[in-house]
C-alpha cells in the first residue's frame, strides 16, 4: 500500500478512534486494511483458504494487540505488515511438514477466480480467452512463486506485489536495507530461473 | 541459486578488470534492485550501463531479475479478492457476534426455515455444482458472490462455507486423512473380528490376563472343533474307515488262535502290535479298538461269528458289506494264515482309488492314506 501521507493520517486517526473504544471506526480499519492482509497471505501460502483464516488470525492478534501500537512511532500498515508476516512465518514453521505432500492435494483446492462457466462469462472481461490465459498464467506464477524459498519469497511479495519500500520492509523483516535490496533481486532471479524451467518442460 | 550469493563471493580477478572510474560488480550488485525496477537515478544508471556492457555476469543476472519482476507484475495484475464474507467473519471474532448485529451490511438476516429448505432443495439437485467461495474468490465487491444467491433476495451462507464445517472440510476431510482413517478402522475391526472380540459385550473384566487367555484357549478349542467334525462328517473318511476296521476284524478273526483271545482282551492285538513298533499310531489304535468294543456290544451277533470263527478258523465268515470285498473273498476263500490283507489288497486298493479319482482332490486327507497305508504295513509286519 503507497503509504501516501492522506490514507496514513486517516488510518491514524481511525486507530485513535478505535483506541478510544469506536466499534465502528474498528470495522472501517478492518474494511480498509482486510485485502492486503489477504493478499499477502495467498501470495505466501497459495491457498485461499489458509489465507482466510490467517487473515482472521491477523485480526484477532490486531484487535487484541492494538493498544500497545504506538501511533507517534510507525505506520499502522508496516505495523499491520509485521504481524502479518510473523503469523506467516509461524504458519509456515508448522506446515513445513505438510509441504512436501502438497502436490497430493493439488487440484482440490479450485484455481483463482470463477469456476463455473456461468460466473466466467458473467466476470466483465472482454475476451474470455485472454482471461483464462491470464489465469493460467498467473496460476503458473504463483506456483513458482511458491518455491521459492520464503525469505527470498516475503521480500518479492512485499516489494513487488504491496509496493513497500526498502525501509518499510527492512522495518518489517529486521534485517539491514542492504540484505533487503539482496533479497528481493535474488527473489526475482529465482522466480524467472524456476519459471524458465517451467517453461521449457511445457514447450 | 548459490552461484548468486551475497556481496563476498565474486571472483577477485573481474572487479580488478573494471577500470577504478567504473563501479565493480559487488557496487552494481546492490544496485540490480533498482535496474530491474529502471528506478536507477540517471547517474546510477549510466554507470551500471557501464559496467554491464563489459560485464557479461552482472548484465545476464540484472535481465534475470528484470524477467522476474515482469512475472510478478502478472501476479499483480490479476485481481485477488477476498471472500465476500471475511469481513463479517473478521468483526464477529473480533468484537463478538453481538455487535455484528447492528452492523446493516454484513448482518446475516435470519432466513425462514422455509425459504431455507427451498435453498437446500435448489443446491441438492443433481448435476448442480455451486462454485465455492471458499476456494474461488469472486472478482469485484461483495455482490458478485450473492448474485446467483440473492436471486430471491436472500444473502445467506451456506452449510459448506460455515467455519466449523470448512474447519472440518479442512482437516478431518481431506482425502489423505480420510483414507488413513479408513484403513485404520478397516485393519482394527478385522483383527478385532479375527479375534473374536465382540465390542458391544466387551468388558472391563474381559481385559485381565486370565479372562485373556480363556477367551484365546475357547477360540481355538472351536476352531478345532469345527475342523475335526467337518473332517470325521467327510463320506469318505468314514467310509474308508469303517472298511478299514472290517478288514482288521476278518483279519484278526482269521489270526486269532495264535493271539490271545480278541474279543476278551481289547487291548492285546494293539499292544501286541505296537511292541512291534508302531509307537507313532498308538492313538489310531486306541480310538480304533473303542469303536471296536461299541460295535460289539452294538451287534451282539457278529461277536457270536467271531467266536465261532476263532473256534473253526478254517471258514471265515465275511463280515463286510462291501459289493467289491465281498466278491473278492467270496472268490478267493482265505485259508489259514494267509494274510487277508494280502489276498484283498488289489481290488481294496482299487476300491478306495476308484474312491479318491471320484472325488475331488481336496477330500483326500493324508490322514486317510496313512490309515490305508497303516493297516497294509500292519498285515505285513504281521
């Protein structure tokens, strides 16, 4: 999220508000807030129902935790991004063991998107074909993006799909800017590397 | 990747190459971020285009990161939204369900059970799949997803997108643990029925040792018991016996004046024999000679015969039914101390043979060729 100072002064005074006990202005941060956390969680694990439950997970931490966010010292969204991404860690430290079955389970989980050919040409995308290459396309991406190895991973998600800076996302994962910028590019290199070899073993 | 590691491992000798005015692979490495982005300052990018057009390594690994940013971009192209019920989900476990109800746009109105069956009727038809949201997000806002749904204006969520049934869904119903689960109730219930063990009219009491090992000893007392009796209700069993038995009466009714007497002494042609060495066959014997006395004192009669026959062992009387036997002694008259056995042996052998080709080869036991075996060596060694 472009953390642009108007969203940031209004995101600080929604947590003001919540603070002060605003059931309302807490539904408002979890309306604004709830697809990025998704979204970096089905980036990570690829699962749209994992992401659904962590992202729960991530909001009940939040509403429990949100009295020791200090609004003077950091952004509420890198704040929000850090428990995000520990609850990821913690969830990939307990289904590492589950990973290398995954394959078995491959195809039971549906792909992204509309799964009926009525909600397909309902989607308004012009060309149905196109849309479904995209679909492919990104089905693939997503699957490399799934092996590569997670600290390499959480850099490239955060620095390319959420459009955080370094700093953010050095603050986020404690570790020096340097190791960031040599994370995300050997991120990036892994992706095309595995999806070159994707790529030839299809052509 | 480890030939792209961090800033330490390049080789010495190409960032001695780069002239000292240029930057040196390890510098334009902290700038590959940036490149690949083309966020470089105009200065920055001028000197990595420096490096790079001498630099073959640095070029090859910044084109590589560039592809890998343009895969990523696809990702973010494509729109990732979240299932239209998460921020209810989210608000209930949060504040409670109590102040969901107050929220207008994600309350769950209560739905009439009979508008709730029409549903349930609608998604239970045959053939009619209903894409789950669970694992396909809709693209677009939250009425994209109620739009099939709230054809008859009721947003309601359905039994398989509850919580604890997608909990369930996701754990104890997978396919790889649902079929662990089978396979362990399977393999238990078999060994348990294998056993014997029946849970219904299971104890407490039944699990000590004694109780244990009663149990296990009835279980095989059965099952011999089932076998033995399917053995002795074999025709052929029975019938080969009792032609067995027959033939040691006319043979030892034929022998009997040089033995003690026979009908008298049960015990004398068994012991006499086993002294001769048939130790191994002292039960046959035994089981033998006691179905022997029960005949007799059954059929008085053929006792008197025997009596008669040990006084004037010249005319054995045949006491057989057998058509076969019956024709061979009637055709060969045995005189004494001729071997019976002997004398009948071929057609008594051909008859039980006859028996055996007749019959399906699992009927023969090898108990029943060990008796005819038995009473052939027997006459012999007699």
């Amino acid at each position: 999220m472009p953390a642009n100072s108007d969203s940031t002064e209004e995101t600080s005074a929604l947590v003001r508000r919540c603070l002060q006990g605003d059931g309302h202005a807490w539904q408002q941060i979890v309306e604004l807030q709830h697809r990025r956390v998704y979204g970096l969680c089905y980036r990570f694990t690829g699962s749209a129902g994992d992401a659904e439950d962590l992202t729960q997970d991530v909001f009940l931490k939040v509403y429990r935790n949100l009295k020791t966010f200090d609004i003077e010292r950091g952004s509420f969204p890198t704040w929000l991004t850090t428990l995000t991404r520990n609850l990821l860690v913690d969830h990939f430290r307990r289904t590492r063991v589950e990973q290398t079955t995954h394959s078995l389970d491959a195809g039971w989980e549906g792909p992204e998107g509309p799964s009926s050919p009525a909600e397909k040409i309902q989607t308004e995308q012009p060309d149905p074909l196109q849309n479904c290459m995209d679909r492919e396309l990104q089905a693939l991406v997503q699957q490399a993006l799934l092996q590569v190895s997670p600290e390499l991973r959480e850099a490239v998600i955060l620095r390319d799909l959420k459009d955080m800076d370094y700093k953010e996302i050095a603050e986020v994962l404690r570790i020096p800017e340097g190791t960031v910028k040599s994370r995300i590019s050997r991120g990036r290199m892994e992706l095309a590397r595995l999806l070159e070899r994707t790529k030839r073993q299809v052509m | 990747m480890k030939d792209h590691g961090q800033f330490g491992d390049r080789p010495a000798g190409k960032s001695a190459n780069v002239p000292s005015d240029k930057l040196d692979c390890a510098a334009v490495e902290l700038l590959w971020v940036e490149a690949a982005e083309g966020s470089l300052a105009p200065t920055e990018a001028e000197q990595v285009r420096a490096h790079t057009s001498e630099c073959a390594s640095c070029r090859e690994k910044i084109s590589r990161a560039r592809k890998g940013r343009e895969w990523l971009l696809v990702l973010k192209m494509e729109p990732l939204s979240p299932p239209s019920d998460l921020v209810a989900k989210i608000l209930a476990r949060t504040t409670g369900a109590s102040e969901t109800s107050h929220l207008p746009r994600w309350s769950m109105p209560k739905i009439p059970a009979e508008i709730d069956s029409r549903i349930a009727d609608r998604y239970s038809l045959p053939g009619y799949s209903f894409p789950d949201s669970e694992t396909a997000p809709v693209p677009g806002e939250t009425v994209g997803d109620n739009r099939t749904l709230s054809r008859d204006g009721i947003p309601s969520t359905p039994v398989w997108q509850r919580p604890s049934v997608v909990f369930l869904r996701k754990t104890v119903f997978e396919p790889r643990m649902a079929l662990v689960a089978a396979m362990a109730f399977f393999s238990i219930s078999l060994t348990l029925n294998l056993v014997g063990v029946k849970l219904t009219r299971f104890r407490a009491a039944d699990l000590e040792p004694q109780a244990m090992r009663r149990a296990v000893t009835r279980q095989y007392a059965q099952a011999n018991a089932r076998v033995v009796h399917y053995y002795e209700n074999l025709r052929i069993v029975y019938e080969v016996e009792s032609r067995v038995h027959q033939l040691r009466q006319a043979a030892d009714s034929v022998q009997a004046p040089e033995k003690t007497g026979y009908p008298q002494g049960k015990r004398d042609p068994g012991a006499s024999r086993d002294g001769q060495g048939h130790r191994g066959d002292r039960d046959h014997q035994s089981s033998r000679d006691g179905l022997h006395r029960e005949r007799m004192e059954v059929t008085p009669v053929k006792d008197q015969n025997a009596q008669q026959n040990r006084s004037t062992p010249v005319e054995p009387a045949p006491i057989f039914s057998g058509p076969t036997i019956d024709a061979s002694f009637n055709a060969q008259p045995i005189s004494p101390g001729q071997n019976v056995v002997e004398t009948v042996q071929p057609r008594f052998v051909s008859t039980v043979f006859s028996e055996f080709v007749s019959r399906p080869a699992s009927q023969a036991s090898s108990r029943l060729l060990k008796i005819a075996r038995f009473s052939v060596q027997e006459r012999n060694s007699a």
